[in-house]
C-alpha cells in the first residue's frame, strides 16, 4: 500500500496511530508500515462504521484515510513525517 501520512497522535494504554490517506493497495495487521527509513509493525487497523453518506462516497470511489496503530512508534519521532507524500508503504511482515 502506498499512501500519504495525514497525521499522527497517541491514544492512552494503546500506543501511536498514523492516519495515512491511502492511494493504492490495502494492508493488513502484521504487515510493516515504512515511514522515512524506519519500518513498524502494523498491531491494528481502525476501519470504523460510516454513516449512509459516507458509504455513498466510498461506493464513487472515494477511500476513506486508515488509522493503523503502530507497535513501538512514537508521535515526536513520525511528527515531521506528516503532509509528505508517498512518505508511508507497507510491506507484508517476513
């Protein structure tokens, strides 16, 4: 998946989320998202529930940003990231 890091915050108890606007492909939990030249290991995907306008949007082809958890991730340290992009590319865990 290739996309475009839109921002990125702390949830408490949980860890750091990137919110990416993806351009192409999809990822998976497992997978390994690169942001600069440092890789993380994707630990959850937020696919939330749309309400029926949003759902007709994605029906014309619009594709709603991810919001991908990151194990070991930082928000100062992807901060600098964000706006960039084709700054985020996630390749399947080996």
């Amino acid at each position: 998946m290739t996309g475009t890091l839109l921002d990125v915050f702390e949830i408490s108890g949980r860890g750091c989320v990137v919110l990416v606007d993806v351009e192409e492909g999809d990822c998976r939990t497992g997978d390994r998202l690169i942001i600069g030249s440092i890789d993380y290991p994707i630990s959850g995907i937020d696919r939330p529930r749309y309400m029926p306008e949003t759902l007709q949007r994605i029906a014309e082809g619009w594709r709603p940003p991810l919001g991908l958890l990151l194990k070991g991730a930082e928000k100062n340290a992807l901060a600098g990231f964000v706006g960039q992009p084709c700054s985020a590319t996630i390749e399947s865990a080996k």
